[in-house]
C-alpha cells in the first residue's frame, strides 16, 4: 500500500512564492491531525531522534530519486527536514508544536503531480522499512496524514 505522507515534504516553494524559510512568512499554525488513541506510536518511531534519522535518509533518497529531485535540490532542506520532523511529531502524538505553512500554502504553485507524489511515498516507505518501524505503526501515521493530499497535488 502506497503512503500517502510522504508528500507534506514537498514544502520547497517555487521562483514566484516566498521562500519557505522566508522570515517575513507568517504561520498560520495549521491544525494537524493527532493520533490520541496510541500514544506509544511516537515511541515506535524512534521519538524525535528516530524521527530526524527517518527524515534525513528520506531526505537523501529524494535527493536522488529524478522524479522527486526538482521539488528539494534547490529548497532549504534543513529547513524542510525541521519541519517534516515536527508535522510527523505533533502527528504522532510527540512533544512537538508544528510552526509550519499549511500543506496548501507549501504546496501552491509547485506543480506536483501524482507520479512525483508517490514516487516520494515509496522513498519514505523504503526509509521506514530500513530503520524497522512497524508496519502498522507506519499505517497508522498514513492514515492520518492521508487527508492533506489533495492540498499538495496540482489540480
């Protein structure tokens, strides 16, 4: 089953919107779905430690991966990884506050398709399944995240 996460690390902005780490942005503090009927779920991950290393491989393989490559090679990357960090967080029921753009504001203008959407899902399955997070706990996590697709795909 293919995650449907992955994308809400789309977050690089394209030449006509600000840039993400654009300090002249101001949140809109996004509400995020919170999975509150397992709270070990976090803990699953790894916690904030697991979290980063997940993000940082999924990251590097995105880097790679032509299809995703256009959307992250020229974006601040440390600060996309933050924020994945602290979305995927708060999400998981984690010590966390997301201070983040909304996956609509992230995503507008990007022109992501669907392709490159799930070619960066199954980058971040392959990193999950390496770093051994169950695969329930990773359902779990695309189930609650699934909602904000259609935020981040092009219509």
């Amino acid at each position: 089953m293919i995650s449907l996460f992955v994308a809400l690390a789309l977050t690089a902005a394209p030449v006509t919107e600000p840039a993400l780490g654009d300090p002249s942005i101001k949140p809109h503090y996004p509400t995020l779905p919170v999975i509150t009927d397992n709270e070990h779920l976090f803990d699953q991950f790894g916690g904030k430690p697991g979290l980063t290393a997940l993000i940082d491989d999924a990251m590097n393989r995105w880097l790679v991966n032509p299809r995703t490559r256009p959307f992250f090679e020229h974006a601040d990357q440390a600060r996309i990884k933050d924020l994945l960090v602290k979305q995927f967080c708060v999400v998981l029921h984690g010590p966390c506050t997301y201070d983040g753009r909304t996956m609509a504001e992230s995503h507008r203008g990007l022109n992501i398709r669907e392709g490159n959407f799930y070619a960066l899902v199954e980058e971040l399955q392959i990193a999950m399944n390496k770093r051994g997070i169950p695969f329930s706990a990773q359902n779990r996590l695309v189930a609650a995240l699934a909602p904000m697709h259609r935020d981040i795909i092009a219509k």
